[in-house]
C-alpha cells in the first residue's frame, strides 16, 4: 500500500479546532471547484495570455544588441519606446543579469541548452527529494509525472529568453538543495531568482520567515542578507533606468485588478496537464493540489507550501490578464501538492468523523457496564 508522509490522522482526536480546521479546508476545496466551473468559460483553452511573440523577439533583439557592444539599458529602453511599450515604473525594465548573460553566449541552441540543463537538475534535485516522501514505487512514479508536467514549459524551444522561466527552476532548484544544516547554495539560488526576475523576492522572504519560526538564526540572517543584496541591485537598476525615461514615455497600467480565483486558475496553466487537457481538469485539479501541499509537516513541504500559497494570494489581487505567465514563478512548485492530496483529504475526513461519531458510540466498540 502506498504510504505518504503527511500529518499524523488521529481519529480519535476530538479537538474541535482539527475538525474545524478539516471542514474550513473541504468547504473551501468545494467553493474553488465551485469557482472555477462558473468561470470555466472565460478561462483561456490554451496559454492565451502567455507572452506574445512580440515580447519574445523583443528580448530576442535586446539580447542581440548587448552581444553587439550595446549597453544594455540604452538598448532596452530604445527597443521598449519604439515598440510602444510603457517605460514607468522602472519595474517594466527587465533587471540585465539574464540578458547580458545570455548575450554572452552566441548560439541560440546553446542557450536553450543551458535552459534545458537546468530544468534537468531541477527534475533531478527534485526526484531526489521525493524519494524520502514517497515509498511506493507507482506513487513515486506519479509524483516524478507530476513533476514533470510542471517543469515542462521550460523545454519550449523559444522560452529561453523568459526570466520567469529561470527564476521559477532556481526557486524549485533552491528548495530542493536546501537542507536544515545546509542552505547556502539555496540562498544563493533564490538570490539569482530575485535578481532575475524581481518577483521572485517574495520566496527570499518567505524562507526568512521560515528560517526564523524554525529558530535557524544563522539561516534566517542569511536570507535577511539576500534580500539586502537584492534591494541593492533593484537599486542600482532603478538608478539606471530612470535618467533615461522621460515624463512623455507612457506609464503602465496598475497591477492591482483583484482577478480573484479566475486569475489565479490562469496563472496555473503553465503546466502541461493543464495545457493539454480540457479545462475544466484544471479547475479540478488546482485545488487539489493546494489541499496536498497543506498534508506535509517535513521542513521541505512546510516551505513550499508557504511559496506557493504565498503567491497564489497575491494573484488573487494583483496581476492583470496579460500577466498570467507570472504563474511560471511557480508552475514547477505546486503541482507535487497532488501526490499529497488523496492522505490530505483522508486526514480531513477522518478528523470530522472522530468529532462528529465518539469512539464509544463507534461500530464494534465494546459499551460499557
């Protein structure tokens, strides 16, 4: 049988806060189901939403000038003007680390060689990691499916030059190699994340917060020490965009739309389940895989249950429908909340039955007197 490390089932346990705790998570897994199937029809059938190829050759010809001796925010910010593109906040600038560092290697299949590298040692760092969580060799099997659906998108010959795909893989990549006694290379990966992609802060914050509750100070202070370097950086590249945009360049719209539900189940369809499938199987699957990642109680589950619903809450209110692709951030992340979902959802089950039915009153207990 297949056995799952999760949080200990005690039937009968009849502390009201575990029933309530199981029947808040059914209710709301049933209300997100429910959600999503009422806005079933306004979901994209494919990644609709997903950066056009405009943005792709956009970054293409960025790269292009920087390889030719171009500075890089002479070149971006010439190529986002002419291409009426918005200019403000500095944040629409893509920080430089990726295209400069993609400028530097001057064949395309190399690129997507390097891209291709690292989405394999992240499946690699990953199966690794879920060889301690899961025993039965079907299941494992599906978790490395599961897996795999998730870290697709980055084996899309033109996805190379997209910075949510690298940092997504770095984030996975620095949760996997992180262990309690072992963290550096994972602060490291999450600092290349962030300053590749800024949204990718908020990971560095969370594993601070982590670090902090599990009263790993040394870890905590590292953490604290990437987000410093990470604000720097966003710093300095503040610094170099703003002399070059004028108050006539056009200002982005605002990212908070509150999208809700519907825009998150958007963000999530960077995956290739999702993708392939009819799309009333993401509506259904999603959830699920948000209840599993609630089913580990180890320092690995706990974190990147953490990230993920971190992030979820945050599309919920900000991100506009052409932001979807910000759910790549992610994408390698949530789906291994589905080989936890079924023990999560008999953990559930089962701390409403031992409130509700006492154990004397229980089939084939012995009554008393």
């Amino acid at each position: 049988m297949a056995k799952v490390q999760t949080r200990q089932v005690a039937c009968t346990d009849r502390r009201p806060w575990r029933a309530a705790v199981a029947l808040v998570t059914l209710v709301l897994l049933a209300v997100l189901i429910g959600l999503g199937f009422v806005n079933l029809a306004s979901l994209p059938g494919d990644v609709a939403n997903a950066p056009n190829a405009g943005d792709i050759a956009l970054y293409k010809r960025i790269i292009a000038h920087v390889q030719g001796g171009e500075s890089y925010y002479t070149a971006a910010i010439r190529e986002l003007r002419e291409n009426n593109y918005p200019l403000r906040p500095f944040v629409v600038v893509r920080p430089p680390v990726l295209a400069v560092g993609l400028a530097a290697i001057s064949d395309e299949i190399v690129r997507r060689a390097l891209l291709w590298a690292l989405a394999a040692v992240t499946f690699l760092a990953w199966a690794w990691r879920l060889r301690a969580v899961v025993s039965s060799p079907v299941l494992y099997a599906f978790s490395l499916m599961v897996l795999a659906t998730g870290i697709a998108p980055a084996i899309v010959p033109q996805a190379w030059p997209l910075h949510e795909v690298w940092a997504g893989l770095l984030i996975a990549l620095s949760l996997a190699v992180r262990r309690p006694n072992a963290w550096i290379v994972a602060v490291i990966l999450g600092v290349a994340a962030a300053i590749i992609r800024e949204l990718a802060a908020a990971y560095l914050l969370a594993m601070m917060v982590m670090a902090f509750k599990d009263a790993w100070r040394k870890e905590a202070a590292a953490w604290a020490i990437g987000l410093a370097i990470f604000a720097a950086a966003l710093a300095v590249h503040a610094h170099n965009v703003n002399p070059l945009v004028t108050p006539a360049d056009p200002a982005s719209p605002s990212w908070l739309r509150i999208g809700g539900w519907s825009f998150v189940l958007q963000t999530m369809q960077w995956n290739l389940l999702i993708e392939a499938a009819p799309r009333w199987v993401g509506v259904i699957v999603v959830p699920l895989a948000l209840v599993g990642l609630t089913g580990r109680r180890d320092d690995l589950g706990q974190r990147v249950m953490l990230v993920v619903f971190g992030y979820v809450a945050a599309f919920i209110f900000v991100g506009r429908d052409n932001n979807s692709y910000w759910g790549l951030m992610i994408a390698p992340l949530w789906p291994v909340g589905l080989v936890t979902a079924w023990p999560a959802l008999v953990r559930c089950v089962a701390d409403l039955h031992a409130f509700l039915v006492p154990k004397d009153a229980q089939p084939g207990t012995p009554s008393k007197g």
